[in-house]
C-alpha cells in the first residue's frame, strides 16, 4: 500500500514539476482533507495537505485514514442524496494556492480551513482525514490555510449532520452557516494562517466558584411547590428527559427556568445552559433578569440583531466554556456548547423557531433533538403549547409538568367575551360595546390595548365609483393603504409606490380605503376620544434607524402610565408587563378563524391567549372583548374558560380524525416559475418519479396545486404535499426520490425547494 502510494506520488511530480513543493510533504504519504462547505453536494470534498507543519504525523495519530463520519460512530453516507464522492467542481489556476501554503496550527477534524469551491474559496469545515482520494489525482486540490478559529467537537458536527439528514440538506449547508458570519467569512489574509479576528472582551465568570456565585446571586421569590416539584423533576432526571411546561402567562414558568438553570450550574462549574426564545426584542428583558439573578456567572445573547463582531465574541465564550449561560433565538440551537447540561425553550409553541430561507428547521424540534445526543434534560414552556407538543405529552413521550395557578397573587383572570358583529356593527373598525368598555377604562383612569393584527391605514384601497382595488402588481394580494408616509405597500413583497392621485383607470379623486389597520384605528381612537393620549406599535413604526428606540419609548409611556389607549399589532402582544391595562380590545380574529391553513385556529388561539395575558396583570377586574362574526365558534367557548386543554383536545380530535399532523408526517415540494404551468409542470414530472420507485408505496402524494399566495414577487409558486403515516417512511421515501429530483435538475422552473414538517401547508 505505501509502496503503491510511492509510486503514485513520483509519477505524478514527474508530470506536474510545478508540484516538485509537494517533496516538503513526507514522501508516500499522501493526506487527504474531506471538507464540508455550504454548497448542496451529498458527499464532502477532498483535499490534499501539503504541509509539512498540517502533516501527517500529527495527522496519522488523530485519525489513521478513517473518516471523520466513522469515528463518531455513525452511518457512512453523509448529508442528502446518495451521491458518489465528489472533487472539486472543476480544475482551475489558482496563482496563489502555493504561496498561502499554510503555516500555523495543523489541519486537524474539525477545523475551518479556507479551500477552493469552483472558482470561489471557501472556508469548509474538516470532517475527515484520509490516506487516499477517490477523486483523480489531477482533479485533486490543495486545502488552503486554516482558519484562526475554533475548532468544532464531533458532537457538534453530529447535531448539525442529524439536521442535514433530517430535513435533507447537504451537511454543510447545514454546519456552515450555523457558524457566525464572521467565522465564515474567507479572511483577507493571503499569507500565515488566516485570522478571523474576534474581540473577545466581554466578561466571563470563569474566576469565581460555584459556591461564591451561589452566595451572590440576588435570590428569586419564594417558589410555590408546583414550581419546586417541576424545578425537582427537570434537575433530578437522568439523561434525556424532555418535559412540557405547560402554564399561562404570569405563572412562574421563568422561574422555573432560572431555578433549573441555578440548580444545574451549581452541579458543577462548567456547566452551561441554554435558554431559547422566539424573538431578539424579548432577550434584553430577560436577559437583564439573567444578569441579576446570576451576576458571577458569564451569560451571553446569540441572536442575528448582534453586530457582527458582538455575535462572534459571544459564540466563542460559548464554544470555549467562558459563557454558562447562553440566551439566543433559534440561530443559538446550533451553539458550540462544550458542556451543555440543560436546554429550555420557552414560548415553544412560537413559529419563529421555525427558519425560513436556508434550511427550513425547527429549532424547537432540533433542541430536542439535541438534549437526546447529549442525554439530557430538554424543557419547552408555553401557556398555549403547539398541538405536536401538546400530543407529544399526552402520549407520555413528554413529561407534562402544569403550573396551575398565576404565580404573583395579584394577577386575575380576565373576563373573555365576544360580540357579535352581526349585532353590534362595527363603527370606524370599533363596536358599541367595545366603545363603552373603553369609556369606562379611561373614566377609572385605567389602560387599554387594542389589537389588530394589520398594519397600515386599510388593506386595500378601492375605487368607488369604477371598483379598481391596489392590487399588488407582484403578488396575488392587494398593496396595503398606508397614509402614514401617503404609500401603498405589498406586506408580501415589499413592492410600494407613492398613493395615486386619482384612480388610475377612471381618473375619480375619492379613493377609499376598505377595512382597518393600525393607523385607520389609531386615528378613529383619536377622534373618538380626544383627551386620550394614544399610542401606536406596530413595524412600520419599528423600522429605520430610530425605530428601535421610538419602540422602546413608546413601551416606556405605556409602563409609565402616560398612554391610555395602546393600538397595536402582535408586538405588543409579548413579553411586557403593563401593570395598569384593565381592558383588550380584539379587531380582526375572523381572518385568523377562516383562513385555510389546518394551523390557523391554533395560531389565533396562541395570539388571543397572550392577548388576554396582558390584563389584570396588577389584580384588577380586566376584560377581553373579540369583535367576531362567529361568535358560536367553539375556540372562543373554550377561550373564556382559559381552556387551552379543551381547545388543544378538540383539535388533537379533529387532526386525528381527519388525518393531518401529529398523526401524519408532511414534507412539501415548492416549485417557483415566472407563470403557474411550468412550476406546476415541474412537480408533476417529480411525483411521476415515483412509478420506479418502492419507497413511494407507503407515502401519500397529493396533486400539485398552486400555493395559497400562488403569485409573489413576481413568481409563480406550486406545491406538493408529501403525507406518511410513519416518519420513517417519510424519510426512506425522499432520501431515494430527492436525488432524482435533483438529476432533474431546475428544467424549466427558477428553482425548487423540500421543507420537512412544514408550518403552512
Ligand atoms: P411566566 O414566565 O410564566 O410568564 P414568570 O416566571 O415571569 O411567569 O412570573 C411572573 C411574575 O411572577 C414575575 O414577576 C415573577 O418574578 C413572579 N413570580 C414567579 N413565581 C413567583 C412566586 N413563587 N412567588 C412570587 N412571585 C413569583
Ligand atoms: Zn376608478
Ligand atoms: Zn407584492
């Protein structure tokens, strides 16, 4: 074999002389990098290590030619599709490949190494070492230096591999831009090794011991024995343990966490924890509640609002242990945590853990799935857990843990009722009984919100007198009415343009805006009751460069006691805590409660339930009032019991008896073309794939069909839906069907795209 080798190495020195640096290698001895980048190709790529100082000898001892995916003791075949060892994309010069021949730390698993991609460099992520290639000796390329930077543990890759295969991506396209952009960046530097330089002077606890920091740390309340018993549960399980958290808001299912967290660090120095959330602007509220209740220990945030360098610094105190406890959005589930002990997801229920665009995962399901690779304890808190979780719990597979009562005495229940809109026809968007309610909170000098769930003046703008409606010229949708900045904007596409003048097809002056949004609201509010203070929150008040703060100060004037009436769209339905809010006013339920989607009515349930949420919050009588044409429908029914077991049981029934989620397993098929027959073409031709295949026996495939919003931003999109009763099957059905797809290549269409357990269907 070495012999071989020998003799393979000189003959190709005699046909390449250019290569005569390769002798500075140990002769015979040729070593081969397999490298992950983030590109969709099924297996990773090999390289050659030229250097004497990447070389082999230290090489040799970490991994004698075995493959990273053997060593960590799983299944050869990596990441989607079934596809042969793949070279680099195609030879090209590379002046500089010799010169940035790297010095500096060897190439080592798990280390971010920049390598050629095509006519691109890359930094890939090392996943294997090997004596020999596959790929043509000719073909082979040259690894190039190793980035200054981490070096990710197998465990790591492994979670990222599981994800890659689970929702059948590339491993890289998974691994790599789990990594902070900065990391990732192919840096500047064309000789020694390369820097991604990260400040890293952030603060880290490292110096003081678990009992300093215990007797330091400013103490929580007094636990009640339902957040004890939970607090017990969490911390005395051994190994993989998932629990549900299930209580409403204000029930101390914080502090639970906090209790938990503080339990496990105490257990042992290193420890870390971490504590997701759905969204950047809940983690400066709670992360000032970490800071306070453990000062001595070093608590980072990982979400996407951090300025490039922040977010690397915090992920590397992360990686190197500095940091215990780690606050992040879904991004922060592919943290680099050497000793993770403990993972809480809270609102888990939140579709911002789902991503969008990239790799469509659930950094819910993923930390789950990540407590079980590192057998331990995984908890997700919610007042209106998502039906799949609720399921997962009754079936015991999730140990249910309820907070039953509100945990600060003064809070109270708020009175849930609707009115009919059939009766009480709505003036200006707000119906007689809402109006009275909300003369009688200003009268007691009390707060209400008002919660419509659109932004703008109206959603659309019409033409009395010829029936034009602003359509989006993008989308299948309408631009909304905006008279805030005097626009009509697509909240699909963004498309806007200023308002016309006139109609644009007859020339008429009075356009009108049809239906309600925030501005319309707030400006009806306005006139209704002058002496009002008014306040509005919604995105487009949130965007450009002050709106952060403008947010904020708005939040801090409703806090302070200087707004009476609070419009708002969903961001003001988390996370605060208005003490003096007595009544809710709810708009626009009825789109939520007649839309298509089988999720809608869970949705709306989870906004109404965090709605309410936000009155009494100081122990007064509060009241919640939904305008609604429907007020029979069983969700408000429930609703006023502050039911969410009945609700979540009646629609555990309805799924089940009409075969939808959790009790079949979904992955769906996109198809974008610039018109509806081509992209619809395309997944007929895919789901005729499956006449050569066996797997499809024990999979459902439904027609291809336009997509709810079939048209956006110009393109035309389809859907297929793929149903299984048995994930399993799910999976063994596309990893043979997928590769086919891509053989078929984007004949025809802009591009296609597989969503595992997709959200909206
Ligand atoms: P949730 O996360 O379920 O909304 P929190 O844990 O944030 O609830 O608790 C709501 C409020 O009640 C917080 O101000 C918290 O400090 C307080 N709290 C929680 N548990 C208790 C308790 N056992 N005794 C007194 N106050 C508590
Ligand atoms: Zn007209
Ligand atoms: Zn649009």
């Amino acid at each position: 074999m070495e012999l071989r080798e020998d003799v393979s190495n000189i003959s190709r020195l005699v046909r390449n002389p250019d290569a005569l640096h390769e002798t500075a290698a140990l002769p015979g001895m040729k070593n081969i990098a397999q490298v992950i980048v983030d590109v969709p190709i099924a297996q990773p790529l090999d390289y050659r290590i030229l250097d004497k100082r990447q070389g082999p000898a230290e090489i040799e001892l970490l991994a004698p030619s075995e493959s990273f995916a053997s060593q960590i003791g799983t299944r050869a075949g990596t990441g989607a599709g079934t596809g042969t060892r793949a070279g680099p994309v195609e030879k090209v010069t590379e002046p500089d490949e010799a010169n940035t021949t790297p010095a500096g730390p060897p190439v080592e698993l798990g280390s971010l190494c920049v390598v050629p991609v095509g006519k691109r460099r890359q930094v890939g992520i090392v996943v294997g070492i090997a004596r020999q290639s596959l790929v043509e000796d000719s073909r082979l390329r040259t690894i190039g230096a190793r980035v200054r930077g981490p070096t990710l543990s197998g465990g790591w890759l492994e979670l990222c591999r599981f994800a890659a295969e689970y929702y059948h991506f590339s491993w890289g396209e998974v691994a790599l831009p789990a990594l902070p952009p900065l990391l990732r960046r192919v840096p500047a530097a064309r000789r020694g090794r390369a820097q991604n330089s990260v400040e890293e002077d952030a603060p880290d606890g490292s110096g003081a011991t678990s009992a300093a920091r215990a007797a330091t740390a400013a103490p929580g309340p007094a636990l009640r024995t339902e957040q004890l018993a939970a607090i017990d549960a969490i911390t005395g399980s051994n190994g993989f343990a998932p629990f549900l958290l299930f209580g409403i808001t204000g029930s101390g299912k914080t502090e639970v966490y906090l209790g938990a967290i503080e339990r496990v660090l105490l257990r042992s120095d290193q420890a870390q924890a971490l504590l997701l959330v759905p969204e950047i602007n809940l983690t400066p509220q709670l992360q000032a509640r970490l800071c306070a209740r453990f000062p001595l220990y070093g608590i980072v945030s990982l979400h996407s609002g951090l300025a490039p360098r922040e977010r690397a610094a915090a992920w590397m105190q992360a990686h190197e242990g500095r940091a215990q406890i780690i606050l992040g959005t879904r991004t922060a589930v592919f943290a680099s945590l050497p000793r993770l002990r403990l993972i809480v997801v809270d609102e888990e229920h939140d579709s911002s853990f789902k991503s969008h665009g990239g790799v469509p995962y659930s950094a819910r399901d993923l930390a789950v799935k990540r407590a079980q690779l590192e057998a331990i304890p995984v908890v997700l808190g919610s007042a209106t857990p998502s039906l799949e979780s609720w399921y997962q719990a009754q079936c015991g597979r999730y140990r249910l843990l309820a907070l039953a009562q509100r945990a600060s005495a003064r809070g109270a229940d708020p009175v849930i009722k609707t009115i009919d809109l059939h009766r009480y026809p709505a003036d200006q968007g707000l119906a007689a009984p809402l109006r009275a309610a909300l003369d009688e909170t200003l009268a007691r000098g009390e707060q209400a919100l008002i919660f419509i769930n659109r932004r703008g003046f109206a959603p659309v703008l019409r033409c009395p007198a010829c029936e034009w409606l602003s359509k989006c010229p993008r989308c299948d949708t309408y631009a909304a009415y905006h008279k805030v900045g005097a626009s009509l904007r697509c909240h699909h596409c963004g498309w806007s343009r200023r308002v016309p003048a006139a109609c644009p097809d007859c020339g008429n002056q009075d356009l009108q805006g049809v239906g309600q949004g925030t501005q319309r609201v707030e400006e009806a509010v306005r006139r209704s009751w002058p002496q009002a203070r008014v306040a509005r929150i919604d995105r487009d008040n949130a965007q450009g460069v002050r709106g952060a703060s403008r947010t904020s100060a708005a939040f801090d004037a409703v806090h302070a006691g200087d707004v009476d009436i609070l419009v708002g769209t969903q961001m003001i339905t988390k996370g605060h805590d208005f003490q003096r809010v007595s009544t809710v006013g709810v708009l626009n339920a009825d789109a939520q409660l007649v839309a298509a989607d089988f999720r809608a009515p869970e949705r709306l349930f989870a906004v109404l339930m965090q709605v309410a949420g936000r009155a009494g919050r100081a122990g007064q009588a509060s009241r919640v009032l939904i305008q609604t044409r429907y007020p029979q429908h069983p969700l408000f029914a429930a609703l006023a019991r502050h039911s969410f077991g009945e609700f979540a049981q009646e629609q555990v029934e309805e799924r089940r008896a009409a075969r939808m989620p959790p009790f079949v397993h979904h992955a769906l098929l996109t198809s974008a073309a610039r018109t509806m027959e081509p992209a619809l073409d395309f997944l007929r031709r895919c789901a005729a794939l499956r006449e050569h295949l066996d797997e499809a026996r024990a999979v459902t495939l439904y027609d291809a069909v336009p997509m709810p919003l079939a048209r956006l931003a110009s393109e035309s999109r389809g859907q297929l839906l793929v149903e299984a009763v048995r994930r399993a099957d799910l999976h063994a059905f596309l990893d043979a069907w997928l590769p086919r797809l891509r053989a078929l290549g984007n004949r025809g269409i802009l591009r296609w795209n597989i969503e595992v357990d997709p959200q909206a269907i």
